[in-house]
C-alpha cells in the first residue's frame, strides 16, 4: 500500500480550512456554494476519476469498502452499455474488490442497458449495503440511471454508499458532462477536446443526472485534457461550476466535507466572466 496524506478541504472549495457546519473564516468558494445551495449529501459519496493504477487501489476503492460494514456486506456492481455484450468491466472491477480482501459471494454484478435500466424493486430484492457504478460510455450510464431515478429512493431510506468510477461519477452531478468534443461559440464551431475521447458525441452534451452534487464532475481531467472540456462548458454557461478528477484519485464527500485521496489532483472550476474562470487545484500528496 502506498501512503498518501490528503488535503482536507470544506464542499466550497477552502483547502486546508478546518470543517464546520456553517463555514469557515473566511468563508471559502464551496463554503459559499454550499450556504447558497444547502449542499449536504445524506449518504458517503466516493467519485474516482478512472485509472488502473493497482497502488491507488487501496486509497480509493478500498476507502469505499471501508465505510461499509464487514457484517452482511453487499456490494452492488454496476456496470452499463448500449448493449450487453460484454462483461469484461464487470469482471474487472470485481477483481479489483477481490484483491483488496473482498470475497466474491460479496459482490453482486449487474449490467444494465438503455432498454434495462436500474429499478427500485431491484435494488429491493438485492438489499445491496453500498453500490459502485463503473466506467464506460457515460451517455449509457445516463440512461441507464438517470431518466428514471425512483431506485434512489432505496439510497434515501438506507443511507448507503455511492461510489463512482470514471462514467459513475460524472453521472453523480446533478448537471452531469456526458461527453462530446466542441462547441459552438461565437457562432463558430470550436473543437475543445481530442475527438477520440468525446464519448461518442459531437457536441458537448449535459444531462441530468443523479442529483448528489450541485456541481458538475469531469474525470480522467490529467490523463485525458477533460479539464478543458469543463472549462469550457463553465464559460459557455452550461454548468454553473464543477471538480475535474485525475485518475487514480478520488473526491470522498461525507456530510459537508470533501477529501481528497489518490495518487494524482483534482481541480475546482469556478466562471468568473466571459473568457475568464477560476481554477483551484487539489492535491493528494
């Protein structure tokens, strides 16, 4: 296991700043947010921004194992697709939870489509104690989770946790970046972003998502040059403000607090005015 410490940060942004239910002094940008949009999530959230690294594994993954209790634990893993046509993520994510200590009789594989999407009584006959939504094509994950979301209504009576890989956080936003690779600004069309990596969409698209977060999530932000891409969809008004993750890292959300774990940065973006933004990074070091 490879030691990291963490920055500690408050839901609007202040690294450093010790947490409180109110703010801190001087209130800091997410302590702003959070006084304006009553930010506080009800359940542990876990949002990695992709990445195979196995020495991040028990930073980011095995955090999430962690706030599940040993006794009688679950874990749903879901995984989403156009089509099921393949269940390789599934097997591979579910190896990772193996090599952190988990046996498999404690993890419950779902693939869902577009056409089969997560219901409620589903996740009522599983009785999952946490769920991991992996990574993929973020539209279908949209569509599998998003357009009918009464299966949250089960993560409102148990309070479990929600993690999210690569596709499974970005769709935790309540505005979620589903993808795409330019936009149109002054009526011109802008490429913000390598084509290769734009989900399989033309123009940027956002979404409605799961709702956990009022800002919106990129991931693979480092690795990828996804940060643009919410930089963008901040200055053309889009989404109000958002995290872009690194992979192998990993925001925890508890309560009103935000932590972050991992082995790269995260990054908070801010619109200022017309061509201009703030960018905060995020560490853990």
């Amino acid at each position: 296991m490879v030691g990291i410490n963490m920055h500690r940060v408050c839901v609007s942004g202040g690294l450093g700043n010790k947490i409180s239910r109110a703010h801190c002094n001087p209130p800091c940008l997410l302590c702003i947010l959070r006084h304006k949009e009553r930010v506080k999530t009800m359940h542990k959230l876990f949002l990695i921004g992709g990445g195979w690294n196995e020495s991040s594994f028990p930073l980011t993954q095995g955090r999430f194992i962690e706030a599940i209790p040993s006794s009688g634990r679950k874990i749903l893993v879901i995984a989403a697709s156009p089509t099921k046509t393949d269940s390789t993520r599934l097997r591979e994510h579910c190896d990772v939870f193996v090599s952190l200590g988990l046996f498999p009789d404690e993890l419950v594989p779902l693939h869902l489509t577009p056409e089969e999407p997560l219901t409620l009584k589903q996740l009522e006959e599983i009785q999952p104690t946490g769920i991991f939504v992996c990574g993929g094509l973020t539209p279908a994950y949209q569509e599998a989770l998003c357009k009918n979301r009464d299966w949250l209504e089960y993560l409102k009576r148990t309070n479990i946790p929600y993690a999210g890989f690569s596709a499974g956080s970005a769709i935790a936003a309540s505005d979620a970046i589903v993808g795409g690779w330019q936009l149109t600004i002054d009526g011109r069309l802008v490429p913000i972003l390598d084509e290769e990596l734009a989900e399989d969409l033309d123009a940027v698209d956002v979404r409605p998502g799961l709702g956990f977060v009022p800002f919106s999530i990129d991931v693979h932000a480092s690795q990828w040059g996804t940060i643009s891409r919410l930089m963008h969809a901040i200055d053309q008004g889009m989404v109000k403000n958002g995290w872009a993750i690194d992979e192998d890292t990993m925001l925890e959300i508890n309560g009103d607090a935000i932590t972050v774990h991992g082995l790269g940065q995260t990054y908070f973006i801010e619109g200022k005015s017309p061509g201009r933004i703030s960018l905060e990074i995020h560490r853990a070091e």
